[in-house]
C-alpha cells in the first residue's frame, strides 16, 4: 500500500499533456481482479474485463455507463458441508448435490455480469494526473458454478432466488494523460448488492454478499478538441503553431493566445510583437497599433508617445500644426501644448515667424511674441524694431511711443535720442512749447528743447535775435547764427542721427532685500566675468553708467533705493577687479519701472505657478550698463 501511495504521488507531481474538458466524450478498456464477500469468504480472486462510455458536463463531473464481466471463486471445506447441512444434505465431496446433477466441488465460481451508471468527480481537472471519485446504480446477473465441470448450483437450477439484482457501486480511481486524448486510468469500486445469493446460499439473517474489483486500463478520448489552457484554441493548433498548450499566454504579455490571433493580430510568442518597447496589451489599453512601432507616423515610437504622454493615434497632440516627433525631435517644443511658451503663439506660428517656441521672448525686449505679432505689431526677433534707441517693450509699455516708428512725435528727433540724450518728449514736437519743435532746436537753432528761454534773457527762444547769446549750453557753447532753414524732412548729410547702442544687461543676483552679491549663484559669477570683460576689452575712452533694476515685489520707493544700491555695490566690485573708476561714470537706480517682461497683476500671479513667476521676475532684477561714450 505504501508503495501505491508513492506511485499516485509521482504521478502527481509530472507534467502530463492535458487535462480533463467539458463536452468531451471518452471510451475506457479495463482488466480487472473480482473479489467476493459472502458465507464462504476467503483469499480466492477471479479475473474479469470492463468497459465505459463517459461525457464530461462539467471538467469536474462527468456520466459514466460502465459494464463488466468477470468471476471469482470460493473454497468448499469439510466445515462448510457440516455448516449448511440443509444445503448438502450430508453429501461429501465427489456427489452430486441432492436432485442434480452437479458435483459437489472443493472450488466453486461465481459468474458477474454487471451494468452500472457512475457519477465520476475529477478532483484535479486541470492537472494530468486526475484524482477521481465514482458513485452509481446498476444491475448484476450473477451464475454460481461448480468449478471442474462449470454446472449450476443447486439453488440457481431451482430458481430459489433472481439471477437479476441491484448493485451499489462506490470508488475511487485515478486517470494520467498519456497525450490529447489518450489516457491511462485505474480504479477500485466497492459493490453493494441487494441480494445474498451471490455463492447460491442464503443464511436467514445474514447480510447481503457483496464483491469488488480492482482493474487498470486504457480511455481514448472520441470527441472534442482539448484546450488544455482554456484560451479558445485546441492543443493541437497551439503546438503547429510552437505556443504552449498549457498556458493560455505563451508570451506574458497580458493577452491571451486567442486574443492575439483572432483579435489584434499579433504575435502569440512575442510580447512586443512590433518591438517599439511597449508589451502587445499594453498597446490595446494604450489605444496604439501593437503592430506598429510609430502608429499615427509623427516620428515617435507608441512607447514614446506614452512616456510624453501623447497621443499615439493622433500625428499632432496639441493640434498646433506640427507633428509631435517634430516638436520633439527638431523644434524641441511640447507637443501636448499648442503654445508651449504661453507667449500667445503657437508653436508652428513661432517657426512661421522664425521665433523661439521654448522662449516667450524671443529677442528679450521684454514683449512677449505673441504682443509683439498681435498687438504692437513689431518684430520678434528685433529688440529694438525702429532703431531708434529705444526697446520695443520701453515704447510700447513705458514711453508709450510707436515701437515702428523712430520718430513719433515727427519732430526729426529720433525717439531714443530725445529720451536719452535730450530728455525731451518723444511724444510732442515742441516739448518747450517755444514754438520751435525739438528737432528744429536741437539740429538748427542749437537752443535748449526742453528750455523756452535757452539762454534766461527773458526773452523765449524764436523771439530772441540770439538765443543762445548768454549760454554756453548750446552748439558747444559757441555763439551760432541760425542758418537757412532746411526742410525737417530734409536732414544735413553732414550731420546724420547717431542711434545710441542697446543697453547690455547682465544678470546679476543679490541676497534677499540687500546689495549683497550672491557669489554662489552661477549665473552670477558667469555675468561678473562678462561685465568685467567688457569694459577691460574696450577702449580708454568708453565711458558707461550701472543702470540697477529690481522686479515688482515690495514697495516702490524702497525698489528704488535697492536699485541703486545694488548698481553702486557692482561699480565698487569692478574697481576692486581692476577696472578704472572714470569708466563708470555713475549710477542710477529705477527700481522696477523698466521691467524687460511686464509682471502679472496680483489676481494672475496667484494663479500662476512659483516657478513660473520667478522665470519673470528674475529676468528683470539685473544690472544695465548704458554706454554714455562709446569707442566708435
């Protein structure tokens, strides 16, 4: 028994090739030993055959109609013919039972024909060694013999009982898979019998006979595909296909062999049938072709879209008119966001416009793109649009000036010269309103433009014969005559407008609420450097002012004086390095007034991001040198 328990177990633990399925129907052949229990019970065996005829309803139930035939036999002792004396009458050995013709023999056999209906219950229905239960109702016809000659019994020649009776089959079993649909099988059923005439004695009050058997044998399994893995696909095809019949994913990516085949189409042996780096069913909950590396074709393989969080079937995520593996890839801007810099113009406009679709502003006058396309109408990529000395964003947020016009006011003054040479209006021809307008003044009559009375004899400009007779402000303190009057759009050759150069700005960070210079901020020590290059490389006579410029927080006044504060601690930090005091000619601070970006409200700086208003804010803290004499 030890040994049989050991045999079940290896069995168990191998791996078979398939399993029992719903729907299947099966044939079973068995040689099988009978053994019967009853008044003359003994050691003695008989040999019989079996067969069966199961349908499986459920992979853990199925019906089995099985049949046998079969004998077994018992010992006839001198204790028996003593034992059942109504039975053999005091006959012996060798006679013949009373009123037949049938010797009495020392070995009798008992003739089993039984039929039986069994509910067979597969414990293991998955695995290829099968643990079975078997429970039933049958019929058995049974023919009790002598054994030399084979003659019935007294008793069945009398006909004292039914040759037909009823049988209770219990039992257990096992069935191994040798292939699809071959199998193994052995089993041991218990028979409870509604008769006790199985050796053709009855005893009043006794129980009834009863025999087993004990057999082995072979099913073929006659209908039904096995689908071991249950994926839809019958073991067969899965094995002309190399897939593994008893894993419904052969490759592990999360869609079942059936799926891939009949589905999506892909490859059931490879998890990333298109290889662009995502599983097949990661593809499906993607929403990408698993058969396709770049499925909408802009450029970025499906794995990539997902990492950027794109859309792998749309080309263009943020519909601005480029192709996200463009955007990407050349441009370097965010193909999920039409504007990607928030500057008012999306990203194919800003390639359109040969702008910088990562940079608000592209030429860092402080307008941003989309103002200088949309609303003031000036150019991008140009600082200062006109050339007139003035950025952009100075003429159109501060001076409100025309950032396309170089001399709004048309008084032959370019903008930038009458704000900072002149300091006159830009906006008003005659900023002293002497009757003269500036540019009359300051390129013919060589008075003051801002001074009615250049020279304070009391008499305004255009009414004094000499004008300029008690000051030595004007025309290089030269008394001058006026000359012929030319025409104001006919400007003297001899004499053309110099346009003063752009400031330089330099970024320059300090401690919180101080003139301190933050030496460990990179940016800083990098713009040092380059100030100092600056005015070492140019020559003697470049004479320049620090212009300091503070961002939006606090007050204005105390902007105002950190400004300068802040421009003198770096004039003081360049003499310390070498560079001559008369360079610098001075300092001045305007606090925030002059910003490069235009700060956002208090309402829209609240729902901005930290880092974001910091990215304004930063930019206009710096330091401005402003060339008042410049090597040219």
């Amino acid at each position: 028994m030890k040994r049989f328990l050991v045999f079940l177990m290896i069995l168990w633990g191998v791996t078979a090739h398939a399993q029992i399925q719903q729907g299947r129907i099966s044939m079973g052949v068995r040689g099988s030993t009978y053994k019967y229990w009853g008044e003359f019970t003994d050691d003695q065996y008989g040999w019989g055959g079996e067969g069966a005829l199961r349908y499986d309803f459920l992979p853990w139930l199925g019906l089995e109609l099985n049949g046998g035939v079969g004998s077994t036999c018992f010992r006839v002792t001198p204790y028996s013919l003593q034992a059942f004396p109504d039975y053999y009458n005091g006959k012996t050995f060798g006679d013949r039972y009373t009123g037949t013709l049938t010797r009495i023999d020392k070995m009798n056999e008992i003739r089993i024909a039984h039929y039986e209906a069994n509910s067979v219950f597969h414990l293991a229905p998955s695995k290829g060694f099968v643990p079975q239960l078997f429970l039933g109702f049958g019929v058995i016809n049974i023919y009790p013999t002598n054994h030399s000659d084979h003659d019935p019994l007294p008793n069945v020649i009398n006909n004292k009982y039914p040759r037909y009776n009823l049988v209770v089959p219990v039992g257990f079993g096992f069935e191994y898979f040798l292939s699809d649909d071959a199998s193994i099988n052995a089993r041991a059923m218990f028979r409870l019998t509604s008769t006790d005439n199985l050796d053709d004695i009855s005893v009043e009050n006794s129980s009834n006979d009863y025999f087993a058997t004990i057999g082995g044998g072979f099913n073929f399994y006659l209908t039904g595909d096995l689908d071991s893995d249950g994926d839809g696909i019958p073991n067969a095809e899965e094995r002309r296909l190399g897939l593994d019949p008893k894993v419904s994913d052969t490759d592990g990516d999360g869609l079942t062999d059936f799926e891939e085949i009949n589905v999506t189409h892909t490859d059931p042996k490879k998890a990333d049938s298109d290889s662009d780096g995502l599983t097949d069913k990661e593809e499906v909950v993607f929403k990408s072709s698993p058969i396709k590396i770049d499925t909408d074709g802009d450029g970025l393989s499906d794995q990539e879209e997902m990492i950027r969080a794109t859309n792998p079937n749309a080309p263009d995520t943020d519909g601005d008119g480029l192709l996200d593996g463009d955007e990407i890839k050349r441009y370097g801007s965010d193909p999920t966001k039409a504007d990607g810099d928030g500057d008012g113009l999306n990203d194919a406009d800003e390639l359109r416009y040969d702008t910088n679709p990562r940079n608000p502003d592209t030429d860092g006058d402080g307008l941003f793109d989309g103002t200088e396309i949309k609303d003031s109408k000036t150019n991008p990529n140009k600082i200062d649009t006109d050339g007139d000395g003035l950025s952009d964003s100075e003429e159109y947020l501060i001076q409100k000036t025309d950032p396309n016009n170089p001399d709004t006011d048309g008084d032959a003054l370019m903008d930038g010269e009458e704000i900072i040479r002149y300091k006159t209006n830009p906006k008003v021809q005659d900023t002293d309103y002497d009757g003269w307008n500036d540019g009359e003044e300051v390129l013919r009559r060589c008075t003051s433009p801002v001074n009615p009375d250049t020279d304070g004899d009391g008499i305004i400009d255009p009414k004094d014969p000499e004008p300029c007779a008690l000051s030595c402000c004007c025309c290089g303190g030269k008394k001058q005559e006026p000359p012929a009057t030319p025409k104001l759009d006919e400007p003297k050759k001899e004499n053309p407008v110099k346009q003063p150069k752009p400031k330089r700005n330099f970024s320059i960070r300090f401690l919180k609420n101080s003139d301190q210079i933050d030496n460990t901020d990179p940016e800083t020590q990098r713009s040092i450097k380059e100030l100092k290059d600056y005015l070492a490389s140019e020559c003697e006579k470049l004479r320049v002012t620090f212009e300091g410029h503070t961002s939006g927080e606090g007050s204005p006044g105390r902007n105002k004086v950190l400004s300068d504060m802040r421009a003198r601690a770096v004039k003081q930090l360049m003499i310390q390095q070498g560079i001559s005091p008369e360079k610098i000619q001075g300092t001045i601070g305007f606090g925030a007034t002059m910003p490069i970006f235009p700060e956002p409200d208090k309402a829209t700086a609240k729902r901005m991001r930290k880092d974001e208003l910091e990215g304004i804010r930063k930019q206009n803290r710096r330091i401005s040198v402003r060339e008042d004499i410049s090597c040219d």
